[in-house]
C-alpha cells in the first residue's frame, strides 16, 4: 500500500496506549511503522480479550507495524536502536521522563545522528512540572482534566469512562503534533521534539469550562445524559427494551420533536425559545418524548423521528455496529487477513482521502516477526542476532 504517508519512517518504542495508537493512525496512511518492543512484549498484548491465546487488542493496535523486540536498557540496544534513528523520520516514546536522557538516547544524542528526527515524547504530566515523573495513565488525566467531575448522575458519584478516552485524544492529538513538526522541517530542515501530556488534550475537548469559570466563576454540574445546553436530551426507552438518543441543540429540531411527539403547544412558551431555558424544564420535556417513545419499538421511533426531520439515534453495541448499513457503506469496518486468526475485523481508517486514501495492510504481528528482516537491513546476520538473543537483547 502506498499511501499520503508513504516514505515517512516511524520508530514506535512506546506503550499503553496513546502513543502506540498515534504510530497506528500514522501507519494507517502509508508510513512504514517499526514497533519496537521489549523482549517481553508490549503490555498490551495481554490487555482484554483473547482469542486461542493471542490477544485481540493487540491486532488492532499493531496493525500494520513491523514487530520487532530491542532491549534499549541495554549498550547494544541502543547502538541498534541509534542506527535505527539513523534513517528514522518520527521516534515516538513514552518513557518516563529522563529515560532516554540515562540511557543515552535523549533527543541531544539523537539529533546529532539525525537533525532531522521528531522525537515525540507522549506522557502522563510532560517532560516539566512538579508531577512529570509520576507514573501517568489515560484514567488521571480523565479526573484531572475535569471530564470525571461532570460525568454522571447529579446526585452520584465522578464517573470514568469505561474504555481509553483520554488516550484516544492524545493519540489524535498526537498524531496532529507529528505532522505539524514534520511540515516545520520541510520549511527548516530540522526536525523538534514534541512533547505531549496525555491531561492537556482532553481538557481543551472539554470546551468552555476554563474560560467560563474565569469570567463567570461557574463550575460545570454533573447532569447525566441531559445538558445545561438545551433539551430535550436525553436517553429514552422504547417499548421492545431498546434505548435511543436525542439531541435538539438546534431550535428547529426542538420545534419538530415536540410536533412529532404531540406536545405543539409546548413549543409557545416563552422559555421554549432557548436552549437554555428549555433545559431548565428538562423534566416536562423529558416526560412528554419519554412517555411517546415508551409506546413505540425503536425501528417506528428511528423512522417517524427521521421522516420528521428530528435527531434521533438507536444506542449501539458493537453487535449493531457491525450490521448497520451506515456503517457498512462507509466502509467502517474493515477485515484483515490475519496469519494467526485468520480474518478479523477492526475499525477501519478514520477518514478516506479522495486521491491518496490509507488502509490496513495487516492485523498486529507475532512478537519479534520482523526482526530479522529489520535488524538484517542494519547488516546484522544470523550470527549477530544470535549472539544477541542470548544477551536477552532481542528474541
């Protein structure tokens, strides 16, 4: 596959999980990916699910990768990994920082092998500040960031999300820094360091809050599914036990909801005429959607809702995902020849370009799959790498 990124050559030594899913999205577009592991493996290997012993979270965040193992802790680790950066465009890491800096890898050492090399450097806190060296996980930066402190019921307790939120964000995110260097370098001829902590892009998705209690002194309350934005909001249940979403952040999607559902005279008071004030009587509103939905099946309330022009959405798990027919004609799921499960299927590319459009070249490799085949166009033959395998170097 060659892709938009074709010809960009990305060093990936790090782990769970923003940095190696920002490698991913990279790879996913034509750069030739190096997964650099330690001999042990990646932790996420043995993250979630697993099938016949391989892990499936594994497949999908290492698609695409050259798996290799190198022990950078060690002197011939890092004389490897130095002829690595050699011919490197993008180092991506997420040590603790001073790492590198002690084993002699910081980006001072690296930089003179190659001035062009983005060192990406993805962590919990960043590389300064008084918590810079905390171990930093997506789950701090999800209570730190305030995304905990207005998730969940008024009267319960901050909730986490159930999955990496804060992680995805910096992978994006992440991924955005690498480019914005590497358009830098094709204007200076030199490559930066990017450093990213994973507690910053999730506070700006956040939106207003920090300007809000600036100006304001306000404070954002936890809601549950309803906003302080308008209404109705909410999460509704339909007669056959399925549940829907509805979103009126537009004053016209407001008006046709309550026509849809029976309540036109609603739509003449005077507080129905902001989405603001039309959250502040989120319970009548949500008694009247709440009890006409409750009266109908989910595939009736997704069809009047569309024929009515309003905003609704059935509730998904990834059993409906995978047979919607939206989906399905994005191409949102994609299958992958796999050579230890045979065909799996995953999220697709996160966007499709008209004219260089990306794509999955393969699900995530066996550990150390390709280090022969890399370590071997350094010049090291079967009895170097032999020698190292016994140093517990590779494996």
């Amino acid at each position: 596959m060659t892709g938009a990124l074709s010809g960009i050559r990305v060093l990936d030594t790090a782990t769970l999980f923003a940095g190696p899913l920002a490698a991913t999205l990279l790879g996913d577009f034509g750069a030739e990916v190096i997964k650099i592991e330690h001999p042990n493996g990646d932790p996420v290997r043995s993250h979630g699910a697993h099938r016949d012993g391989v892990g499936l979270w594994w497949k999908m965040l290492g698609r695409g990768k050259k798996a290799i193992t190198l022990y950078l802790g060690s002197p011939e680790g890092q004389e490897i990994f130095k002829k690595l950066v050699a011919d490197a465009d993008v180092v991506v890491e997420n040590f603790r920082p001073g790492t590198l800096e002690r084993w002699g890898l910081g980006y001072d050492e690296l930089s003179k092998i190659n001035p062009g090399l983005v060192l990406t450097r993805v962590t919990g806190f960043g590389q300064i500040g008084p918590y810079a060296k905390r171990p930093g996980f997506g789950t701090l930066a999800e209570a730190m960031s305030g995304f905990a402190a207005i998730t969940g019921e008024p009267d319960g307790p901050p909730t986490l999300p159930p999955f990496g939120l804060a992680d995805g964000i910096a992978a994006l995110t992440t991924a955005y820094a690498v480019m914005t260097a590497l358009r830098a370098r094709e204007q200076t001829g030199r490559g930066q360091v990017v450093d990213l902590a994973i507690i910053e892009p999730i506070l700006t998705l956040l939106g207003p809050q920090i300007i809000a209690y600036d100006q304001l002194g306000t404070l954002q309350p936890r809601t549950g599914n309803r906003s302080t934005n308008n209404a109705p909001r909410n999460t509704y249940r339909t007669r056959d036990g399925s549940w829907v979403a509805i979103s009126t952040s537009a004053q016209s999607i407001a008006e046709r909801v309550m026509r849809l559902v029976g309540r036109p005279e609603l739509i003449d008071e005077p507080w129905f005429a902001s989405g603001a004030e039309r959250a502040q009587h989120a319970d009548l509103l949500d008694d009247a959607v709440g009890s006409w939905i409750a009266d109908r099946d989910r595939d009736e309330v997704v069809k009047a809702f569309e024929e009515a022009q309003a905003a609704v959405a059935p509730i998904y798990t990834a059993a409906d995902v995978m047979t919607d027919p939206q989906f399905a004609a994005l191409g949102t799921i994609a299958t992958v020849d796999d050579e230890e499960l045979g065909p799996v299927k995953m999220q697709n590319v996160l966007f499709r370009l008209s004219e260089t459009p990306g794509g999955i070249t393969s699900a995530g490799a066996p550990l150390g799959a390709h280090t022969a085949e890399v370590l071997g166009g350094l010049g090291l033959g079967e009895p170097e790498l032999a020698a190292l395998r016994e140093k517990g170097v590779i494996k």
